[in-house]
C-alpha cells in the first residue's frame, strides 16, 4: 500500500509543471584565482541531500562551512530544496550562496506545490545566462541546468544533472543530454553531477565522445558515495571540454550528506584566435595533467 501511494504520489508531482531557473548575481568577481588573467579555477560537485544528515536534520549553514573549505570558483549542487517542510521550509541554494558570496543559479526539477527540489550553480563569476532542459524521466523528474559565465571576458558553461535510479532510464537520460551538447554551441564548458552510475558504464560513452573524463582516462578513483558497510561507489564525476586541462582532483571525506565533494583543479587555456572557439566534440583535442600528490584522496 505504502509503496502504491508513493508510486501515485510521484505520477501526480511528474504531472505538475516545472517552475523557471532563478538566477541571483548579487556578488561580482572573478574568482578566487589570483588575478583576472590566471587560468587556473577550482570546480566542485556535491549531492548535498537536502543538507539533511543521517537524523534528517537541515542545515545549510553546515553545508555551506564544509564548502567554505574547497574554495571553490564554480559549484554544483545536486538535491537541493527550496521551501520543503522537511528541510525546514528554507530556500538552501540562496542561504548557501549568501554565506560564500556567490552567485546562483537554481533549476527545480520536481514541483511539489509549496516548495521545489532540484539542482543549482553556484559561481564566483558573473552568471550571464540560465536554462533548464527537462530530461526524460519514469517517476521522479529530472533535468539538466546550463549556466553560461563570463570568467576573464570569455563565456564558460557548466551543465548540472542528477540522472534517475533505474538503468533503462538513465539510458535515455544519457543519449537525450548527449544530442542536446552535441547540438549546442562550442565553448570551454564542464558538466557535472550525480550520474547514479559508475565509470565503466557504457551509458556514459556517448558524453564521453563530446566531453573528457579525465579521471577515467587515467583509471583514477574516487569514492563519491559512502558505504553503509565500508567501502563505497563512485558515481558523481565532473567531465571537462577537450582544452581543459586537469591539474588535481580529490573526494575528500567530508560533510553529513552520504555523498562526498568531488574536487577538480583545472587550467583553462587563453582563447587560440588561429583555432577559433573550443568546440565540444569528438575532433577536439586537450592535455591531461598528473594529479598532484597533495590533493590525491
């Protein structure tokens, strides 16, 4: 019984209408780099659950103080609520981004009538543009935020997702999200999120031939998810555009959610006006730095 009102439940939210992106560009700046022309940035993914630990308690603030600590230039947030009785009726994404002066940008992909779920960008940069493309999806919706940023002059993408639990659905996730990048315009970009797969799945190939997964390419990993028994999963990833290029990255074991922040360091290359802007593709081509040994897991 309990399992057929939740079943309905979700029909009926899948019914509702996603509410638009909201974007806050109160905070100007160009990062935590050390000045406008260095190429270097921090990028952070996290499925903060809510900012519920395992009591179910919210709090944002804790949250916030544990990305306080990565010093992050560009966040994405996965499972964030906004007005929701169980995480205390709070907008986190705002409270959040107040606490590190940051920019946001939040795309609800569930609509539960008095409040909404989905995923955000938090940016050090301007944020000049928002959208969010619904993906298909069984029973709870889900979607992907394009945030566009204009870091040193020059617009920067990052794509934000959170895929569905079931595989036959993440299969469609995958090759719909894979035909909108492959549609859309050639920028140094990043796409992040809680793939809810790990890295050998053939389901990512596809993004793989637009985007790299550096540390894939490699065989390096990284535990984002935590083990009820020990050991864990590793399932959220950030994926770069060709010319990026990978100088760190590290899971630390931090935070009450029951994912861990994954952390890249990378090095944007000045605009080449002999190559014309970076195209997202398989003809593209990039570096791959080793990680540095500080920052390893």
């Amino acid at each position: 019984m309990k399992r057929a009102f939740v079943s309905l439940t979700f029909l009926i939210v899948s019914l509702l209408p996603p509410r638009g992106v909201e974007v806050s560009n109160l905070f100007a700046g160009e990062g935590f780099s050390l000045g406008n022309n260095d190429p270097v940035m921090r990028i952070v993914t996290y499925n903060i659950r809510g900012c519920r630990d395992e009591a179910g308690h919210a709090d944002p603030a804790a949250v916030a103080a544990e990305l306080a600590g990565l010093q992050a230039d560009i966040i994405a947030l996965q499972e964030v609520d906004n007005g929701l009785p169980r995480s205390g009726f709070q907008h986190q994404v705002k409270r959040i981004a107040g606490m590190l002066g940051m920019n946001y940008a939040y795309g609800p992909s569930l609509n539960l009538i008095v409040g909404t779920y989905g995923n955000a960008v938090l940016s050090t940069y301007p944020i000049q543009s928002a959208r969010m493309v619904m993906l298909p999806s069984e029973l709870e919706p889900r979607s992907v935020l394009k945030v566009t940023l204009k870091r040193n002059g020059q617009p920067f993408d990052v794509y934000t997702t959170h895929f569905g639990l079931h595989h036959e659905e993440r299969v469609k996730q995958s090759e719909f999200l894979a035909k909108q990048l492959r549609e859309d315009s050639g920028t140094h970009a990043i796409l992040a999120g809680d793939f809810n797969t790990t890295p050998d799945d053939l389901i990512l190939d596809g993004l793989r031939t637009l985007f790299r997964d550096p540390l894939h390419e490699r065989g390096q990993r990284l535990i984002t998810l935590s083990g009820k028994t020990g050991g864990g999963k590793e399932i959220d990833r950030i994926l770069l555009s060709p010319r990026l290029i990978l100088i760190d990255a590290a899971a630390p074991r931090v935070g009450k959610s029951d994912h861990y922040p994954v952390v890249l360091t990378v090095e944007v290359p000045p605009p080449d006006r002999t190559r014309g802007p970076e195209k997202i593709g398989p003809d593209a081509s990039g570096g791959l730095r080793m990680s540095l040994p500080s920052m390893r897991e």
